[in-house]
C-alpha cells in the first residue's frame, strides 16, 4: 500500500484495462459564444467612439494620460482647418 495520502495517478484500472477519469475533450460552444460576445460589444463601443466629433473626442480624453490619442487628434484638427 502506498503511503501517499492523495495519489497523482489520473487513469483507474478497469477489467479489461485502465479508463481515463474525466473528459476526453471539451466543447468550445460556450468559449466561442463569449468571445463573440465580447467582439459585438467592442464594435458597439468602437461605433459609437468614430461617432463623435474630434472636438468630443478631445473633451472625452484622459487629460494627463493619453498624450499619443490627444497628439493625433489636435493632428487631425489642425489637417482640419
């Protein structure tokens, strides 16, 4: 007997051989519906983001954070004009 208190084996022996416990495979109905989900949400948000106008999208950006995103923005106003 061994004297291991939780065994690592992953396979029971049966009659005729050993059987695997647990699945073989997993579906990825539910993985591939999530990430679909995800995907709408993000073009309902890219959407409404190419939406606004420049002047809105400068007022909604982070002020000391997003100096790339406020760069190309001002870029694009000043092309603009």
């Amino acid at each position: 007997m061994s004297t291991q208190k939780y065994p690592q084996s992953t396979k029971t022996s049966t009659e005729g051989g050993t059987a695997r416990k647990g699945r073989e495979h997993y579906s990825h109905a539910k993985a591939d519906a999530r990430v679909e989900q995800r995907r709408k949400e993000a073009d309902l948000r890219q959407g409404k983001y190419n939406a606004l106008t420049l002047k809105e999208k400068l007022a909604n950006s982070i002020s000391g954070g997003s100096k790339r995103e406020r760069a190309r923005i001002e870029k694009l106003m000043a092309a603009a004009k």
